[in-house]
C-alpha cells in the first residue's frame, strides 16, 4: 500500500469515527419542558394539547408531593422530603434522573410530568422544520428523539413500586390523556405524527 493509500485510509477511518461518535450522542436529546411545546400546542388549530395537559394530574405531580398526604406516605417509605427524593422524583418530574447536561435553560421540575416523559425529550423535534418533515414522513420520529407512547411508556410509572398504585387500565387511562391533532391538520399531511 503506497503512502497515498495509507492516507487516504487513516482520514477515511478518522471520518468514520467521528461520525459514529456523532451518531452516538445524537441518542442523547435535551429536554426543553412543557413551555416550548406550547408554542405551538396551545392553538384550538392545533388541538390544544398543551391546555389539556395543564389539566392534568400530570401538570400537577410534582406539586403532589408537597401535599401532608404525600409526606406521610413517603415518611412510611424513609422518604423525608418526597419532591427532593429520587424515589418520587423519578415518576413525578419529567427528565429527573436525566444528565444535567441534557436539560435546556428552560427546563423546569415543578412542571411535573410534562410532554416530554410521553414523547421523549423535544430539543431536536421541536423545531417547525423538523415537526412538518415528521408530518410529511421526510423525517424518523424516532431519530429526532420524538416517541410514541404506549403501555410500556406508561407502566414504566404507573406500577406496583408506586405507594399509591391501585392498578392500571392502560386503554381507560390512554382515552382519559388523550390529546390528538385534529384530523383536519392531519390530512393536510402524507403521515400523521403520534399524540
């Protein structure tokens, strides 16, 4: 192998590497909070998810903690404190255990269980561009880091480690959450995006 080859080969296995050190943190995506979705998912157009959230018990599962009767649940568990412990953080705070790293300026933990514990964390799918290429079909949900919840999604939570857990009816709860586009605004699309 000449000297030219040798190169070649050392800047072609260079590139790779880098691009597969790329491809690898492009998992890692930045939770941006409930905030940044309602730009755009607050608007009657858009199906107001964002209001219907803040209806939510999701909305308020931090605040939850600081109720006595949530204190008296975690003082049973050893928990001194339910909204500075992990026990509790990790279901009722979106993103809790996630890097510091991975939390925009705008991320907020008394927003509770917000739109990115559902649909993954937003920074790369909340951009206009990006969200009409899922809608046309251009772009992978799942490569910007937007997911499609599902039982699992759920039940990763609502479990029997909850103190408070009394069962989980997936489809009830799913029709009691849901919060789809319009079909209108879909059909303006060749594929509608999951919500």
């Amino acid at each position: 192998m000449g000297r030219s080859s040798v190169g070649k080969l050392a800047l072609t296995v260079a590139c790779a590497a880098f691009v597969m050190a790329g491809a690898a943190s492009a998992a890692d995506h930045i939770y941006v909070g409930a905030a940044k979705c309602a730009m755009c998912h607050k608007k009657p157009e858009q199906g107001e998810q964002y209001l219907k959230w803040q209806e939510s018990k999701h909305a308020k599962a931090y605040a939850t903690l600081a109720t006595p009767e949530a204190k008296e649940v975690g003082k049973k568990l050893g928990v001194e404190d339910p909204q500075k412990d992990a026990k509790c953080l990790k279901c009722h705070v979106t993103g809790y255990a996630a890097a510091a790293a991975l939390k925009g300026p705008k991320y907020d933990a008394t927003e509770g269980v917000g739109c990115e514990s559902c649909h993954g964390a937003g920074n790369d799918y909340a951009k206009k561009s990006v969200k009409d290429g899922i809608m046309a079909g251009t772009v992978d949900p799942a490569s910007v880091g937007l997911l499609k919840p599902d039982q699992k999604t759920c039940e990763g939570c609502h479990n029997e480690e909850s103190p408070s857990f009394k069962g989980f009816d997936f489809e009830k709860m799913k029709a009691k959450i849901a919060h789809p586009i319009p079909a209108e605004r879909k059909a303006k699309y060749k594929t509608p995006a999951g919500g």
